[in-house]
C-alpha cells in the first residue's frame, strides 16, 4: 500500500532525512519508533507532502505521492492525526468533523458522524462544544474521529498519546485495536513501547533520520538490549 523508498529531506541546509526506507501492505499496522528529533515526524511530514523531499522516492496505492501537493495527497486516501492534535478551535466538535468528511473510495460502510459519536461517545456528549472547550484527551478523540471522517485507506498518527492521561491512553489505544480489528491500516508514532508491541504487525526504529532495525512485535518484544539502545531515554 505504503511504500518510501531512499528518501532524503532537508530543513533548509540541514539534513533530516537519510536514505529513508519503510512499507505498510493493506490492512497492517506498523509504527515508528525511535528518540525525539530522529526524523519520524519529518517522514511523516514528507509522507504527506507538507516537506518536500530532495531525493527518493514515495509511492501509495499506485501512485508517486512525491510528485503532488498535499490536498492531491490527502484525497488519494491517506488519513493524518498530526502532533499537537491541531483541531479547529473555534468550531464546535461536530464542525470539526463534518468539515473534513469525504467518501472518495466510496466505502461501503464509511465513517459518519453517528459512526464516530458510536465510537467515541464522549465526542456525542460534547458534539455542541468549540474544540478549545475540550480536555487533551477529548481534542485527540476528536483529531482521530476528524482523520476517519475522511474514510482513509490509511490512518496516521503522529505521537498518537502524548501528554494524555493513563485512563485517556489506554481509551485511545483500545480504539486503535478496534480499527486493527476492522481491517484499517495504521502507521503510529508514540513513545509507548508496551502498547506498540501489543498493537503492531511490524515495527521500524529510526535513529538519526534513517531505519536502523525493523522487524516484527515478538523480535522486537524479546530484544531488551535493542529497545535499551536505541529507544531507552
């Protein structure tokens, strides 16, 4: 479905990105994994067309996401939860949802409004609500119900529990089983390895803009001296 093949991006002079390489098939869910400032949030951005990349290549579903603008991105199917949630504050919670809604692959069973309400009831009760009238957990909820609303092939979230509490992380990643249940692809970035191991199928480790390992779960699960190098704070 997802394929990055030796991509290299920059911030200005600075090299981020070395020769970057991951997949993703249809229906898997794979993370990122690696310290803060390692280059997962710059693939991420790179991925979606909001940093261009110098060199290499991104393909998805057939076409070279390389080549288009970000709009042209997010239509072909592709879903991101971005750090910092980044919802519209000044809309209520059902604007922000219906804001972004779109059916393009004409799924037959597509996210709505009442899906979403169905899967984070909290979002029903404040549906009348700004999204700056929302606790951390809440605007993540509503970040990730805003990504399903566009029915994406493939759902990305970018430090998917960051700063939420134990009770609102363990909701969040309870609905990421959930979606893995239903069949939809998922690429995660969080600090969680416990809950990642749980959730993933495969699992790339970044270290200085590049894939230094990549595996499955239960070869990751069993190599504490891996996770201690490169993952250990």
């Amino acid at each position: 479905m997802l394929k990055v093949r030796d991509l290299t991006a920059f911030y200005g002079a600075s090299q981020a990105l070395f020769g970057m390489e991951l997949s993703i098939e249809a229906g898997e869910v794979v993370t990122l994994m690696g310290r803060n400032g390692m280059g997962k949030t710059t693939t991420v951005h790179a991925i979606m067309g909001l940093l261009p990349g110098r060199s290499g290549a991104i393909e998805f579903d057939g076409h070279r996401l390389d080549l288009l603008s970000s709009f042209r991105i997010a239509r072909l199917g592709l879903g991101l939860v971005p750090e910092g949630r980044q919802i519209f504050p000044n809309l209520s919670v059902r604007e922000n949802l219906v804001a972004a809604a779109a059916n393009r692959g004409r799924r037959p069973q597509p996210w709505t409004l009442e899906r979403v309400f169905e899967f984070f009831p909290r979002l029903a009760e404040r549906q009348r609500n700004g999204g700056n009238q929302l606790s951390g957990g809440e605007q993540q909820m509503l970040a990730i119900g805003r990504a399903l609303m566009t029915n994406p092939k493939l759902l990305i979230l970018d430090e998917a529990t960051e700063g939420l509490a134990p009770l609102i992380r363990e909701e969040i990643w309870s609905c990421l089983r959930r979606l893995k249940r239903e069949g939809q692809s998922i690429l995660v970035i969080d600090k969680n390895v416990g809950a990642l191991l749980g959730l993933a199928d495969r699992h790339y480790i970044v270290e200085k803009g590049r894939v230094v390992w990549s595996g499955p779960s239960q070869t990751l699960a069993q190599d504490t001296t891996l996770q201690h190098r490169y993952l250990g704070v």
